[in-house]
C-alpha cells in the first residue's frame, strides 16, 4: 500500500513540482506519460512536416486569393482539380485504347502467318515499350505533379524548388529538362500527337552533392504506401538499365504494361483522389471520335510534309483497319510494312503516295499537289470513299 501510494502522488499534478536545480511547472501526467512511452525524433519530424503541409496549404490559398476575392482563389483550385481530372482521364483512355490495338495487331499478324511467331512477339514488344515510355511515363508524370500539388508542404525543398524534376528525351531529340515539380495548369491533353516523348523522373542532388535516387526519394519523403505506390509507378514506365533478365526476356515489357496498368487502377483513387479510368465501349467511341476530329484538323492545318504523311496514314489505318496506332517507330514500323506486304483493305498505290511524300524531295515541283492528294486520302470515311478518292 505504501509504495502504491507513493506512485501515485509521484503522478498527481502537482503545479508547484521542483527538481534540485531550478523551479518548473508539471505537464500532468498524461503528458509526462506520452513523453515517455511515445515521444520520438520520427514522431516530432512527422508532426513537423505535417504542420509544415497545413501551413503551407493556407500560405497558398491565400496567395491565390490575392489577386481579387476568396472565391476567385477558391475557383482557382477548383480549376486546377477540374484540369487534371480531363487530361488524367483522357491519358487513362488512350493508353488502354492504344494497349488493345498493340494485342489486336499481334492477333491479326499470328492468324495471318505472314510473320513468324518469333517476329511477331518481338513487333508487339517494341510497341509496347514505345507506349509505356511515352504514353505511360506521360500519365505517371501528370499523377505526380498532382499528387506532389496538393502535397506540396511536405516536400524537402530548396528555397522554392523540390528535389525532383522531370526530363523529357527522345530518340531523335537532344534531351531537355521541363521544370522542377510542382503545380500545374495541367493543360488539356493532345488529342492529335503522333507521339509521346519518353519523360524520366529525376533528382537533384542532396546538400552534400552525392546524387539521389528520385524513387529512394518519393519513398523516403512520403513514407507508407503512398511513396512506395509512386516509386513502383516511375519503376514500372522507366527504361531500367539494371533490369533483370525476367524482365529483359520478349514477354518482359508486355507484363510491365499490364502491370503499370494494374498498379494504376489499384492506386489511383488513394494518390489523387479520382479512381483510374477503366475503358468502355462508349467511352472508347467518344475518345477515338475526338482524337480523328483533333487530328483532321491538324492535317488540315499542317504544311510540314512529313507531318501530313504520317498524320494521313495513320488515319487510314484508324478508318479502314479499326485500329488506333502511336508512337514514330510502330508508325514507321507498320507502313513500312504495307510497302513490302500490301493489304487488301488499303491500296498499294495509296501506301506508295504517303510514302512518297514522307521521303520526297522538298522542293519537288508537284509537291503541293501531293499534299493535298495525301489530306483528301486521310480524310477518307472508310476504304470505298480511299479506293475512290485514289482513283482520282
């Protein structure tokens, strides 16, 4: 009883406690309890950063309400969200409708026998990868910017830049960095594009100048599942040197795009709040109508030569073949293709055209002529309206 009493008036709050050296006022003692049995350096960054991230929320709501009202600022976010949303369900759409096409054409090749099965895995892995570097690493980018937008507070920064930053690069252009993360207008998505450049993730180098691995990064800054979701996110659309030879075999990139695919609709609701956009029919209608009007306009427009050829053909294809096709090198690929094996469905004089015109000389007298033969054959309906506008 004697030491049961003692424990307890060693806990009671006694606001006139005093230690040898000098006078303090007690917390109490659930207080001195949590500091004791739950305190800890990773508690106290933990509540830092998130304070650090409220903090940092009002900083820039206010900053966006001080151009005219609240409501302004409030629309603006509003906006924003908006933004993403169209351009995050667009990407969603196009990369399975663009996935499908890839296993129709090795579908069609196989029941044809014009390919070996051989060649024809290895034709479907190179536009698999071509889709998941381009279109894949596009979409990854847009759900990071988003996600590190409305968690920007929690980013290590230095002064006004985060660690991270995107680079774009290409096979046929000098790679270039776009910025450091951060918020967008996430512009609507490019309806008409031929071709998505392949974006990395990267990350600047810590205090010290010892290089960071941006996937080590989003991990470490955004501990538990969400950092870990990012990281196997980037993991999955990236070109891995390192890759392991599972990875590296001829099925290897079909199963990263099925994957990538997967890890999005599992994700995808707890990373940016909209749940991953999975394809339907009428979905698929509405997006490939738009994606043709965008692209008949552009053709329209266009005077560069080589960008009415490829814009035409790949029209055609969509038109007669049913088939949605991106990407330089599957384009190339499959009109390549045609040239040496003509399809029923698509004329081999129409094929001879294009490909004229993609090749030919720029200061060919009948140059203009040929153009505006190849826009009126991109613009055709079906094959019958191809087969009639060639024979003109």
């Amino acid at each position: 009883n004697h030491n049961s009493n003692a424990t307890t008036r060693s806990l009671l709050w006694n606001m006139d406690e005093t230690n040898d050296n000098e006078a303090k006022i007690s917390d109490g003692p659930l207080v001195e309890f949590c500091r004791r049995a739950l305190y800890s350096v990773e508690l106290q960054r933990m509540c830092t950063r998130s304070l650090t991230a409220e903090v940092h929320r009002l900083h820039s709501t206010h900053h966006g309400l001080s151009v005219s009202t609240r409501s302004d600022g409030a629309a603006r976010i509003q906006s924003l969200g908006d933004s993403f949303e169209s351009s995050f369900r667009t990407l969603c759409s196009l990369l399975q409708i663009y996935a499908k096409s890839i296993d129709t054409l090795g579908a069609r090749a196989q029941q044809q026998g014009s390919m070996d099965n051989t060649d024809v895995t290895l034709m479907v892995k190179a536009m698999e990868e071509e889709l998941l570097w381009g279109c894949g690493s596009n979409l990854a980018k847009l759900i990071t910017e988003y996600f590190l937008y409305k968690h920007a507070g929690e980013m290590e920064s230095e002064g006004e830049r985060n660690g991270l930053f995107f680079e774009r690069s290409d096979e046929m252009k000098p790679k270039h960095r776009i910025g450091v993360v951060g918020p967008s207008d996430f512009h609507a998505t490019d309806m008409a594009l031929l071709h998505f450049q392949f974006v990395e993730l990267k990350c600047h180098p810590d205090t010290n100048g010892k290089s960071q691995s941006p996937l080590n990064y989003l991990r470490k800054t955004f501990p538990g599942s969400t950092g870990i979701s990012l990281s196997q996110m980037w993991d999955l659309c990236s070109k891995n040197d390192g890759a392991s030879e599972e990875d590296d075999s001829i099925n290897g990139t079909g199963k990263k795009l099925d994957s990538f695919i997967s890890h999005l609709s599992e994700t995808c609701l707890t990373l940016v709040g909209v749940p991953f956009s999975v394809l339907d029919k009428k979905t698929e209608r509405k997006v490939l109508a738009a994606r043709r009007e965008a692209m008949l306009d552009r053709l329209e427009k266009s005077h560069d030569k080589e960008e009415v050829a490829m814009l035409a053909f790949v029209l055609i294809y969509h038109q007669v073949k049913n088939v949605a096709i991106v990407g330089m090198e599957t384009i190339n690929s499959l009109l390549e293709r045609l040239c040496e094996q003509p399809d029923k469905k698509i004329p081999r004089h129409v094929i001879t055209v294009i490909q004229s015109l993609k090749t030919g000389a720029d200061d060919c007298d009948e140059l203009s002529n040929l153009m505006s033969h190849v826009k009126k054959l991109g613009s055709a309906k079906n094959s019958k309206a191809l087969a009639a506008i060639d024979g003109e």
